[in-house]
C-alpha cells in the first residue's frame, strides 16, 4: 500500500498536503474557492477583507512584468458583513479555509478577525504587509510596535490559529518575524509582493494606476526563499512560504529552506489551478525517491548542511 507523505500539521490544522491556495487569488466567492478545493490544494486562503467595503484602485491594476506581475488591486472587498455568507459557505469544504484580514487599527484587525472566526474561518491570517495601501499593511507590518499591539490583541480574541503574512520589503524579516513570534502568532507566512513599478517608454506614465505595486511571480522566489531562510533560523514557528511557487521543485525549495507549507498565488492566476495535481505529485515523487517517510523529514533540511 502506498503510504501517505504529504499530510501536514499546520498550528494545530491538518493540511492534506502542503500546498495552500495564496490570499488574493480567484476572488472572494465560496463558488470559486470550492473548485480549488477540487483540484488537491491542502488549504484555502482568501482576498483580504476589512470592515468596511472597498472598490480598491482605479484600472489598470495589474501589469506583466518579465517574471511576473505587479498589481496595485487597492484592497477591493465587500467588507466583512458581506463576506460571512460565504465564509459560512466555505465551512463545508473538506480542507481548512484560512481567511485573510486587514484593518486600519488593532481594533479593526480584532473585529473582523472575530466576525471571520465566528462565522467558521478554521483561521485567520493578518495581512501586515500589502505594499502600497496606506495606514495598513505593511504600513504595521514594518512598525514593530504597531506589528506586536495588531497580533496581540487577535490572539486575546480569536480562538482559532493565527497566522501573520509578512512584507519583504523591510531591513530585516528575521527580527520582525521575532516581533510577530512574541506577540503569540502561532504561523508566519513569508512574503507578500515586492514593492515595484513600471514605466510605459512611449508615454512616461508610470503603468498602474496607483504608480507603484507589488511584485509577484517567480521574479521574487529567490527573495521569498532567503525569507525563509532568515526567519527559521530565527523562529520556531511554523512557516509558511510564499512567492514565485510555479512547479514542485519551487515549493521542495521553500520547504528545505524551512516551511511547512506553501502558497501559491501568480502562477494559479495565470496557469490555472491544475497546478496544485503536478506540485503535489512531484513532491511526493521527491519524497519516494529519497527513501522518506513524511514532508516534515525535509522541513529546514538545507540548515543541516
Ligand atoms: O489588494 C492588493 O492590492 C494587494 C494586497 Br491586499 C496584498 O496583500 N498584496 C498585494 O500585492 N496586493
């Protein structure tokens, strides 16, 4: 009988394998959610959600970049009142369904952090790291203070695991993952997009609407990876990584540098969800091929050496 590798504990979740769909990606809809679901992903995450409703930036919001995308979205989101019907949608799928929360204050990060939980969220995981909205995202995630005060007071409502997706775009991701780990996160999810821009050559203007976005894709797994890297040496949390993910050998790199998980986000957007098959397969032809016995044998492995 073949025996099972792939499953992983995830701060007290159960992941049928290590691969998640990353927030932001395929929209807010439990409909479009649940058929990731179907294509093997071990988790969901959702678009990030506030209080309030948010049209986010004006068009264009997205552009191609040589490997990758850059997106200034804004944010878009019915707002958490809107959302719960499909978070109590989503409570019926067989994987855990992980809902990404963003807020202007500590007390907005605690209140829809609470609404998601209560309507069935089996977690949250706090955006402090969206480059370029003002007065929330990295905008806390780069204040160590303002960091700490936002996972602190989740943690003293939310009784389900919550993660903390970090920016790259700060001097050192290893102390700020610190900051995150005393404040009682129980995961790190490591990175959201690279602040970026581009220029059309014939016109001057700067492409995005908003000017300057966020850089994804595999252009940053590189970038992603050292994150990784840096933050388990540091951390004993568990991490999750993020960024460039395209293939299996991608997320065995994340994992070897020290993830539990990964996310994958761009190249779902642009490939499509059949991805997650040829990922899992592959990791677990990985994992065969070196004579072992589960994912966690390989988690941090490149530390060893
Ligand atoms: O909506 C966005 O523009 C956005 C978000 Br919330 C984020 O976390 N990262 C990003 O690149 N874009």
């Amino acid at each position: 009988m073949e025996i099972n590798r792939l499953g992983v504990d995830l701060a007290g979740l159960r992941l049928a394998n290590p691969t998640m769909l990353a927030s932001g990606i395929l929209g807010l809809s439990a409909e479009s959610l649940g058929n990731i679901v179907k294509t093997g992903a071990g988790a969901i995450v959702t678009k990030s959600v506030g209080l309030k409703p948010r049209k986010g930036y004006p068009n264009p919001t997205v552009v191609q970049a040589s490997c990758g995308l850059i997106n200034a979205m804004g944010l878009p989101n019915p707002g958490i009142n809107e959302f719960i019907k499909e978070i109590r949608e989503a409570k019926n799928f067989d994987v855990p369904f992980i809902v990404s929360v963003y807020g202007f204050s500590a007390e907005e990060y605690v209140r829809v952090a609470k609404k998601a939980v209560d309507a069935g969220a089996d977690a949250v995981e706090l955006n402090v790291s969206c480059p370029h909205v003002g007065e929330t995202g990295s905008e806390i995630g780069q204040n160590p203070k303002l960091l700490a005060e936002v996972v602190r007071k989740v943690k003293t409502v939310v009784e389900k695991p919550v993660f903390v997706k970090l920016s790259p775009n700060v001097t050192n991701i290893a102390e700020i993952a610190e900051v995150t780990a005393k404040a009682g996160a129980d995961a790190i999810t490591a990175i959201n997009t690279v602040k970026a821009m581009a220029i059309d050559t014939e016109t001057a203007i700067p492409l995005l609407s908003n000017k300057i976005g966020g850089l994804s894709g595999p252009a940053i797994k590189p970038i992603a990876v050292r994150c990784v890297y840096e933050i388990h040496e540091r951390v004993k949390l568990p991490i999750i990584g993020c960024g460039g993910v395209t293939n299996w050998r991608d997320a065995t790199e994340f994992l070897l540098a020290g993830a539990s998980a990964v996310q994958i986000g761009t190249a779902v957007a642009i490939k499509g969800p059949n991805m997650f098959k040829s990922i899992i397969r592959g990791i677990n032809a990985y994992l065969k091929k070196k004579g072992l016995k589960s994912v966690k044998e390989i988690v941090g492995l490149s530390h060893c050496s």
